[in-house]
C-alpha cells in the first residue's frame, strides 16, 4: 500500500506558516529547558536516595521543594509546542496519536500520579523517613514512561509507512518499536535530562553560595558531575542515533543541506564548549553554553523532521486563509501576560524591605 | 484520506469524553471561582483583623493549589488528548481555526500558574497589598482564560457566520457566545463564592 494514501488531508492554517514554525520552534526551546530539569532533577534524587551519596538529604531537600514548579511549567511550555505542531503537522500527528491511542490518552491519568507523588514527596520529606524514596520513584518512573510514549508517537508520526499496521490492529495498542532512532532518540533525551538536572542544581548552589560566603562547593562540584558525566555519554548515544537515521535524513547532516549542516557544527562545538566550562567548575558560562546547545538542538530537531516528511510533505504545501487579526490577539496577550508576570514578580521579589502590614 | 478511527472494543468514546469531561469541568470552575474566594477571604481577614480566617484562607490556598494546578490543568491537557483521539477531524479544524484563540488561553494559564505559586508561597511573606494584587491576578487571568476557551466552545455547537465568512472573529463571537457566557462563565464560578462568604 503507498503510504501517501494514508496521509489525511491538512486543514487550511491562519497566517504563513513560518509564524507558527517559530511559535513552535521556540516554546518546544522552553518546554525542553523545563523537561530537562523535571526530570533530571527527579532521576538525580532518585539516584543519590538509592545509593545513598553523602549529603544527599539537603540535596534531595532543595530538590523536593523545586520539582513540582518544575512539572508545573513542563506541562505549561509543552502546550503551546503541542497546539503548534497540530497545526503545522496535524495530518501526521493525529495519525500517529491514534494508533497508539490507548498509551497515548494513559499519559493524563501517569501525569497526575507523577505530579501527586512528587508533591508527597515535597509535603512528606521529614515525615516519610527513607520511604519518601517510594514517591520518588513513582515520580520519575512515570515521567519516564510518558517521556517514551512521546519518543514514540514524535517517531511514527514521522513515518507513515509504517501506519499500515493499523488495519491489523486498530485498538490503538501500536507502539513503534520496531523503529531504529527510537531507543537513541530517547535515550539521547533522557541524558539530555540529566545533564541539564546537573547543570540546574549546580546553579542553584551557586547562587546560594553567593548569598552564604562559599559553603557550596563540594555540592556545585557534585552537581557539574552529572552534567559532565551524562553529557560525556550522550556522545556514543547521539553517534548511535546519528547512525540509526535513513541515509537522506543523516545526509543532510554531513553536507548535504548547508544549515542542517551548520547546525550540527555548532552542536558539537557548543556541547565540547559547555563541557570545558564544566570541567572548570564555571557554571554560568556552562549554563549559556547549554542553552544555545540546546537551541540549535532544537534547529536540528526541525530540519531532521522537514527530512523525514519530505518525501510526503512540506510546509509550504500548506494553504493559508489569512486572519492576521487572530495572531494579533494573541501577541498582545503575550504583551499583556508578560506585563503581569513582572510586575507579580516584582511585587514578590522586589521590595523585601517593604512592611507586612 | 480520510484519519482513521479508534477501535473500541468495550465502550464508545463518549464513554472516555464524557468521564474526562466531567471531571474537568466541574474541578475547573473552582480554579476560577475559587480564586475569587480566596482574595474576598483574605480581604475578610483583613477587615475584621480576624487570624482564624487569614489561616483557613491560607490552608485553603494550599488545597486549592493541589486540586487546580494538578489536577484541574492536567485534565485540561486531557480533555485535549480525548477529543484529538475520538474526532481527530473536528479537533483538527478547530485547532487550525483558533490556534491563536488556544494560544491566548495558553498565555492566561501561565499567567495563572505564576500567580497561584506566588500566592501560595508568599502567603505573609510580603506586604497584605501585593499578595491582594497578586491574588486578583490570579483571578483576572483564571476568568480570562475561561473567557477565551468558552467562545470556543460555542462555535463548537453553533459556528454562526463562520459558515460563510470563514473569519476568526466571526468564529469566535458566535450567536449563543454572550448569553452562554455571561451564564456559563459566571454562575457556576460565583455561586459557592457568595453563598459560602
């Protein structure tokens, strides 16, 4: 069967596609800083409760206190991304959702136990002795299997050949296991998590250490282990990846597009950049470092999926009603949000001298 | 082609949208109710110099983060999944329709998100007067954010012009829109407001 017969028919979109590509492109850059750290930081706490590493408990502490903000603004920044792509991609996502439905609607219900037991966590610390380690768990396993729910479905909605196993069962239980990047790819953003885990809990000590002359150290040294350690392996896993891509996507990679190209470049050098600062100890240049990775992580991302739709699809194929007027809406609503949010954090974090009366 | 369908073996979809929608609904209108109840508590406290209610509102806002953050935000993010899953079609044109429309209601729940932290964790932490602004914040974007997705509901069941003009705004300001709202986004947000001060 050609599997261009399956592709459904995509809607007509609002303005020129390269809005919402940038809408996209940029909040997915957000959601991932977030996700990074969720889970990170969650599979960090896990780790030191299991193997017990010294001084763990005022770690996993400050840890307890910042994952549900975390989740909070994951599940927040991976909205928009998510509302972007079905619109852009929608014929392809919406396909992919569907076959793998049953797993796909499952990730509310994982969600809240995540959520609740991360919250346990935090309210329970004391309390729970050793047993907090249980919620913990529960936290980070979830998050994980929802992480792998969406290797899957960001993978088969990329290969609509692989869509004819629906007439053989249309349940909704397919998942795509058989597809090569799918383990490299998601290991690759599991790692990612880690590093990124590291790298926010080593920022976290350094601003206390500025605020408490130095007590920090040893724990930013901790903290920078797990980004250098995780960043180090996602080399063998990124090359694993790399060599798990068809031979037009990895193409354009190695000098077939000049962007995609550049951009794996600049990956490279901004990774190799990130891990000399945190070999130094240097944690805000490591941290900017890391974010500009990720971005171009996040570039990359997209033209590795422009390739692997190309033989069914571009964006440009896309027709347009233009309502301009709606994308106006929306960005004065951003003007407006945003007003708000500084002037709430101004007025909580602004004047600490201010009277409590 | 057209998308393809969910096999249900043991219920119908509505059986899933119905149990997500529900559940979703109700616990959603305290997330913008309730948040007027809390700043009308305080402000209570406050006037009557009375402790006993400043800590039961601040007990509350604890309960009311853990029952909207989580739960009420993350079956929201589920009804979506629910609806893409049973009518892949329909969700898809009403996506392409209102994504800026969706993406307005987005910025409100961040907006939101921010202000219920800064609330809950800056509870006697700053001046009563930025935790009442912060507090109305909160309740200005948690109506706003019902303001947008209701609109989108209504052209759900009743499109109005948009047949014809196929415009945004038509779209958005359909007939039923302003009664519905004026019912739908207040009355069952207020009432347990007023009737429990």
């Amino acid at each position: 069967m050609d599997p261009l017969s399956l592709i459904p028919t995509p809607d007509v979109i609002p303005v020129h596609w390269g809005w919402l590509k940038f809408f996209l492109i940029a909040t997915f850059f957000l959601h991932l800083l977030f996700m990074n750290t969720m889970l990170g930081i969650g599979i960090i706490a896990l780790a030191q409760s299991l193997f017990k590493t010294p001084g763990s408990t005022s770690i996993n502490r400050e840890i307890s206190a910042k994952l549900p903000y975390t989740i909070a603004f994951t599940v927040n920044m991976g909205v928009a991304p998510l509302l972007f792509i079905q619109v852009l991609y929608g014929q392809f996502i919406y396909t992919s959702s569907l076959l793998m439905a049953v797993y796909w609607l499952s990730i509310t219900a994982i969600l809240i136990i995540a959520y609740y037991s991360a919250y346990l966590y935090h309210y329970t610390f004391d309390a729970a002795g050793s047993a907090r380690t249980i919620f913990m768990a529960i936290t980070v396993v979830n998050l994980l299997i929802i992480g792998f729910f969406f290797s899957n479905n960001m993978t088969m909605m990329l290969s609509p050949d692989s869509w004819v196993r629906y007439f053989d069962a249309p349940g909704g239980t397919l998942l795509n296991l058989a597809e090569p990047t799918l383990i490299p790819r998601y290991l690759h953003f599991v790692l990612s998590a880690v590093a990124g885990g590291g790298l926010f809990l080593a920022i976290v000590w350094e601003l206390k250490a500025r605020r408490h002359e130095n007590h920090y150290q040893e724990r930013i040294q901790q903290s920078l282990r797990w980004f250098i350690g995780a960043t180090l392996l996602q080399f063998a896993i990124g090359t694993w990846w790399l060599f798990t891509l068809p031979e037009h996507v990895a193409r354009i990679f190695m000098g077939g597009s000049t962007p995609a190209t550049a951009l794996f470049i600049l990956g490279m050098l901004g990774t190799i950049l990130a891990l000399i600062f945190g070999f130094k100890g240097r944690v805000r240049p490591c941290a900017g470092a890391t974010i500009l990775t990720i971005l171009v992580m996040v570039l990359m991302r997209d033209q590795m999926r422009t390739a692997f739709l190309k033989p069914y699809f571009e964006l440009a194929m896309l027709e347009t009603n233009p309502q301009y007027g709606s994308l106006i809406l929306f960005l004065i609503a951003l003007g407006i949000g945003g007003a708000a949010i500084a002037y709430m954090l101004k007025l909580a974090f602004g004047n600490k001298t201010e009277a409590r009366s | 082609m057209n998308y393809p369908v969910w096999e249900l073996y043991f219920s119908g979809g509505g059986f899933w949208m119905v149990i997500i929608a529900v559940v979703h609904v109700y616990v959603s209108h305290f997330a913008v109710g309730g948040g007027l109840f809390l700043v009308l508590t305080e402000m209570k406290a406050y006037r009557e110099n009375d402790s006993e209610i400043l800590a039961y509102t601040k007990s509350h806002s604890k309960f009311f983060l853990l029952l909207t953050m989580v739960f009420a935000g993350i079956t929201g993010v589920g009804i979506w999944f629910t609806i893409s899953l049973l009518s892949p079609t329909a969700t898809s044109t009403l996506v392409h329709i209102f994504v800026f429309g969706f993406a307005t209601e987005w910025v409100c729940f961040l907006v939101e998100i921010i202000a219920l932290f800064l609330y809950y964790y800056k509870f006697e932490k700053i001046s009563r007067a930025s935790h009442l602004k912060i507090g109305w914040l909160y309740f200005i974007f948690a109506w706003l954010s019902l303001f947008f997705i209701n609109a989108i509901i209504d052209f759900m069941l009743t499109p109005g012009d948009w047949l014809e003009t196929k415009s945004f705004w038509d779209g958005f300001f359909n007939p039923p829109w302003c009664p519905r709202s004026a019912f739908v986004q207040h009355w069952p947000c207020f009432w347990p407001v007023f009737s429990d001060l």
